[in-house]
C-alpha cells in the first residue's frame, strides 16, 4: 500500500510536465479568456488543438474590451464571421520571434497580415506585440494589444 501512494506524486507530476496546445496554454494562462470563448463559439477548438504548427497573435481579454460590447456581441452569434476574424490571427507554422521578419504574412484565414516596427514595437496590423513565444506543443502564442480585423 505505501508503495501504491508513494508512486501517485510522480505520476501526477509527469502528467503535469507535459506540454499543453495551443487551446489549452491560452485557457491556463488566464488572460485569453475571451478568445477560448470565441474559438469555442467558432468552432476551433479541435483545429487548434491539431498538430498544427501554428502561430497565434492572441488578442488579450483587455484587447477584446476595446471593442464596443454590441459589436462583439453580435460577432460571437455569427459563427462564419467569428471563424474569418479568428483565423486572421492565424499563421501557418511556428514562428519565434526571433524569426519574425517585417512584411506580409499569409494567414489561415486567407489574407495576409503587415508585420512591421513602429518606434522600436512589434506590429500585426494595428496591434502592438506584447508578449512573445509562449510555446505550446503545437505551435507558439504571441501576444497582442488589439483584435485585428481582416
């Protein structure tokens, strides 16, 4: 029996050690609670917990309160348009931003993205990068100030 309770800590340790997707990197960060709703709402979810590699520009929850509350609103009921703004912030492979280069960036959602440098800032459209390579299993999150909008 002592043996049997001994050997529970290092199985929940090694379950917790594992590295989580995209999905749920941005759940437990706490921050993005917003846009696991919307990629819920849009059906998502399964797409962004697949092997990917993926890069996400995530929008923070503050980033979402920049948009009118109707606005919104009316966004997260129409799943079509959710899904076309969501995989805006979309980018094929893992990109770090060590590998980021200023220019167009062709996105899942089908248009591409301006990635520039404004007064030394990491740009995505209009958006400011925050926050840069949180890593998930399937692809790297970077952070970003505003919902961008193809």
């Amino acid at each position: 029996m002592k043996t049997t309770l001994t050997a529970l800590p290092l199985v929940f340790a090694f379950a917790s050690a594992q590295a989580a997707d995209i999905v749920d990197t941005a759940t437990s960060a706490g921050s993005f609670n917003t846009l696991v709703t919307a990629v819920k709402a849009a059906g998502l979810v399964d797409t962004l917990k697949g092997p990917g590699p993926f890069t996400v520009f995530a929008p923070t929850d503050a980033a979402f309160a920049k948009i009118p509350k109707a606005k919104l609103d009316a966004l997260l009921k129409d799943k079509a348009a959710l899904a076309k703004v969501l995989t805006y912030h979309v980018v094929p492979g893992s990109v770090k931003a060590a590998d980021v280069k200023p220019g167009e960036v062709k996105t899942v959602e089908g248009s591409t993205v301006k990635v520039s440098t404004r007064d030394g800032k990491v740009m995505v459209d209009e958006a400011q990068v925050t926050k840069t390579d949180i890593l998930a299993d399937n692809g790297v999150i970077h952070v970003i100030d505003a919902v961008i909008m193809p």
